[in-house]
C-alpha cells in the first residue's frame, strides 16, 4: 500500500485492458502472479513486434538512412523465431511473407524520422500514473508526429473500432505530453498482416473521458474483492485459459444457458451475447484440435480416429485472367468483348482502393479527392442488412 492508500499507483493499459475484458484473468494474471501461456497468435504477434522493434532501433542506433536489406530483417526474424517458442514451417513462411511485404512498403527509412521506438510513457490520471510503451512514433513534419501501433490480428478492424480504441487515445494523451511541440498527431493502427494503415483522431470529448475512465477502473481495480470470470469472444486468446475453470466448462459444453422470453428483451440480448462467445470458445477449440489432426496427416493419407474418417484434400481454385478469357468468349461464342466485359467484370473494392492509394502519391489532394468522388459515382451500390453488435462500456 503506498502513500495515496492504493495498492497499485501504477497501472498500465494492459493491466486496466485485462480487467475490464475480464476480472478474473486480472486476478490470475496480477494477483496471484501465475505464469501466463500466450497462444500461437500472441506468440507470432511479439515476435513480428520484436523484429521491428530491433530493425528501427538498429535504424536509429546507426543513423541509418536507405532501404532496410531483406537480409538483414531475415536475420532477426530467425533469431527471435527461436525465442518465440512457436513450431511450424507455415506459421515460419508467414511471418517471412508478412516481413517481406512490409519492408516492399516501408523499407525506405530515415532516421532523422524515427522518433521512438518501444517509447516508455507514464501519464498521470488522477492519483494514477498509467505506464505503457508505444511501438514507433515517427515524424512525419515540423508539427506533426504519427503514433504507430502494430497489430497483427487476422480480422481488419471497423472504422467505428478504431475511431473508439481506448489504447491509442491513452497514446494521444501520452504523446501530448512526450512532444509537446507536435500541434498535429496522427493515431495510426498498422495492419501487419493485410499491409494496410488505419489512421483516426480523438475529440478532446474522447481524450476527457479516457482519463476519467482511467481513473474509474484503476478504482476498481483496487478496490475489487471478487474477480468474477467474463466469458468472452477472446477468451480463445487468453492466456490464462488452461487455468481457468469457466473457459474449461465452456469447452466441456457445461455452461449453462438460459432460456430468455422473446418478451424480455434485456433477457434475449443477454442471452444472445452468452451463446455468441460460447460460439467463438467452441470454434476455436475445435480450430486447435484440428490443427493436432492436420499436423498428423502430414505424413499419410488417412486418419481413422474414434469412428470418424479424417483425411486432407485439394480444392481447385479457378480465376480467369481477362483477356485471355475474353478473347475465347468472342471466338468460340462470338461475345463481343464489351459485351462480355459487361457481363462479367466487376472492380474488386479492396484492389480498387489499394490501386486508387498508391496512385494518391503522384496526385495532389484535389486531384485525389476527385478521382475519389467520380470513382464513388459510378460504383454500384447494394445495401444488405446486416446484424451489427458491439459491447459498450
Ligand atoms: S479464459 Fe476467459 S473467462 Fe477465463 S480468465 Fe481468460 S478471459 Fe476470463
């Protein structure tokens, strides 16, 4: 207990995140101190943070300005793989594809550029300091400065995610008072694995209610008696799911639902939420344990395990490249080319924006923001509905 009466002065955005996603994995983690059992997932996601960590502190360190050799990233990549702790020559070709990708996009470095690399931060929120570490903050000119913040989730976040992440307005706060002579500061989620950037900004609404709510929860962290279990979506990622017992009844299927009355609707939502992360639990254990089949299956062709034949199969995926295949329509069909083109030919959205992006870089914003609108114009639009839900606080 220090002199404020608070156990834990300090608290850090991991620490404040791991209780509010879930008390109990907070009590298991912080309180009773057990040794934590990252999953494959966050494995691979510290090692491709390792690898860059040390590629920019190399940069910085040696002063460096040109391009980073894939050699030399290759290199660090095989020495923190052998730290990971992680096996599996598909997971190895992954993370060489991802790094290979990434340095095509960013490899050109300066490091009069580079900021700070892991920046420690400790920001005062009422009685509390919250302590965290920024990935990279680069500066991009004489007043503005960007907080990259490495992720490499599978699913691309929403914009509303990012627009409202917690962590990177806590970012915001600390690099308002890390660099202070920055007027502008750009938060920038980097989706390693589909190579793209999410940038967003903070309302000093948000950035007001990030504090309080820091303080709010460092309350409650200390004054919390119960660490009640929360089953969640992520509950797959936690790492201390091998002990505890509400993730191993989920697995075992002895969770018990209740039936709500379409009358009650508090009741359906509820119980709505409960089957979803029950859902996610179960689909990702049966991810897991399909993948100690398929590792099995490596080496033969057939499995035959409590009454259930397993075995592994090829599907064929076609695509068409355009002129070849437009040029067999018209002679063999007789279509002629616009018509099949019309026919069968859409702009994929992805390619389009990623196309529409890199020919940004030759473009001033005028121009850019046309091409945008005119694009936007002639895009044919549906509108399907869709169930949205998201948890809030
Ligand atoms: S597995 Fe889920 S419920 Fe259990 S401690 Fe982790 S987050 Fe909490």
């Amino acid at each position: 207990m220090n002199s404020n009466g608070f156990a834990n002065k300090h608290l850090s955005v991991s620490r404040l995140r791991r209780f509010e996603s879930c008390p109990l994995s907070f009590k298991l983690h912080y309180v009773d101190q057990l040794k934590a059992e990252p999953n494959d997932a966050l494995r691979f996601g510290s090692l491709l943070h390792a690898v860059l960590e040390r590629l920019y502190r190399w940069v910085v360190d040696e002063e460096f300005a040109g391009r980073i050799e894939e050699a030399r990233a290759l290199e660090v990549y095989r020495e923190e793989w052998q730290r990971s702790g992680l096996s599996g020559f598909a997971v190895f070709q992954e993370g060489v594809d991802i790094l290979h990708a990434y340095l095509g996009e960013h490899g050109e470095v300066d490091h009069r550029n580079v900021l700070a690399v892991e920046q420690e931060f400790r920001l005062p929120a009422g009685a509390f300091e919250v302590l965290g570490y920024i990935d990279r903050v680069d500066r991009i000119d004489d007043e503005t400065i960007a907080i990259i913040d490495y992720k490499t989730n599978r699913l691309i976040f929403t914009r509303d995610e990012v627009d409202s992440d917690f962590q990177l307005t806590v970012y915001l706060m600390a690099a308002r008072q890390l660099w202070p002579w920055a007027a502008k500061v750009r938060l920038v989620f980097h989706l390693l694995r589909h190579g793209i950037q999410m940038e967003t900004e903070r309302t000093e609404a948000q950035v007001e209610a990030a504090r309080d709510y820091i303080i709010a929860l460092g309350r409650q962290t200390e004054a919390a008696i119960d660490y009640p279990a929360r089953l969640n979506a992520n509950c797959s990622y936690c790492d201390h799911r091998n002990q505890c017992p509400a993730y191993r009844d989920a697995v075992a299927g002895r969770v018990e639902v209740v039936r709500s009355s379409p009358d009650d609707l508090e009741a359906v939502a509820r119980e709505r939420e409960q089957v979803a992360h029950l859902a996610k639990i179960l689909y990702a254990r049966k991810a897991e344990l399909e993948e100690v089949l398929k590792a099995q299956l490596e080496g033969r062709d057939t499995l035959e395990l409590a009454g259930v034949v397993y075995q592994m199969s090829r599907a064929t995926q076609a695509s068409y490249p355009v002129g070849p295949t437009l040029a067999v329509l018209e002679e063999l069909a007789g279509l002629a080319p616009d018509r099949a083109r019309d026919r069968l030919l859409v702009v994929d959205k992805g390619r389009l924006d990623a196309l529409v992006k890199d020919l940004a870089r030759n473009m001033n914003r005028a121009k850019h923001r046309m091409l945008k609108a005119h694009l936007d114009a002639v895009a044919e639009k549906t509108v399907v509905p869709r169930f949205y839900a998201k948890e809030v606080r």
